[in-house]
C-alpha cells in the first residue's frame, strides 16, 4: 500500500531565537511534535537550586509596545533523552522569575532572567494554564 505524501509528513516544531535585551539568540533548532502546544504559566528548573525552584514564565516577542506573551509547551521528541517538553516564546524566548520574586514583567529586573528556550523531561515540572 503507498500512504499519500501528507499521510507520511513528520510535523517538526522550528525555534529560532534573536539576540535581544532578554537573551542571546540561538540558531534555528527542529523538534519533532508529539503533542500540541499549550500554554505554561510556570515551571520548576534545577539550576539554582538543587531542591527545585518554581518559576513564573513568559513569551517574549519584539515588540516595543507589548513584549510579552504567553509561553508555550510542546511535547517533542529529543535525541538525547527521547522524549522531552519544549518550553517555548517569541522571537526573543522566555522570561523567568522566581514565583515568590514575581514582580511585573521587566528587562532591567535582576530577579529575572531570559533564555532562547528550555527543554524539560519531567512533566510533573510544568503547570499548564489558561490564557
């Protein structure tokens, strides 16, 4: 039996990330989709803390007037841990901050950080929200 072209397609999520005042920017990556996005509102890292630290997270966009956005999270497929939570803005990343620093959203904030993107592996590490 021969499947039609679109019956074969891999869906494939692309990030690519400027330089901005939130992070540096990094080259195009390709994920493989294994599940829809969705927004996140906040997330655990390990990086700062060996115990875990629950941070706030936002989408950001280039925008001057309206910077942020909603992030989002895609379950993807990753070649070095198999399957894994792409956490995901706008053209300039994610905002992070510590859930009990949270102040308004600002760039010039040293509780606040930014990345291009994370990927996770635990999804007990993610608290999907609404907008």
């Amino acid at each position: 039996m021969i499947l039609p072209v679109w019956a074969v397609m891999i869906r494939a999520v692309y990030i690519e990330v400027e330089d901005s005042p939130n992070c540096t920017g990094r080259d195009p990556m390709r994920y493989r989709e294994l599940g829809p996005a969705e927004v996140v509102t906040r997330l655990r890292l390990f990086d700062r803390r060996e115990d875990g630290e629950w941070c706030l997270v936002t989408g950001v966009r280039n925008s001057a007037d309206a910077p942020w956005e909603p992030a989002r999270v895609r379950k993807v497929e990753d070649s070095g841990v198999g399957v894994a939570y792409l956490v995901y803005g706008g053209t300039w990343g994610i905002r992070l901050c510590p859930v009990e620093r949270a102040q308004a959203w600002d760039f010039a904030d040293p509780n606040q950080w930014g990345e291009a993107y994370l990927l996770l592996t635990d999804p007990h590490d993610l608290v999907i929200g609404d907008l």
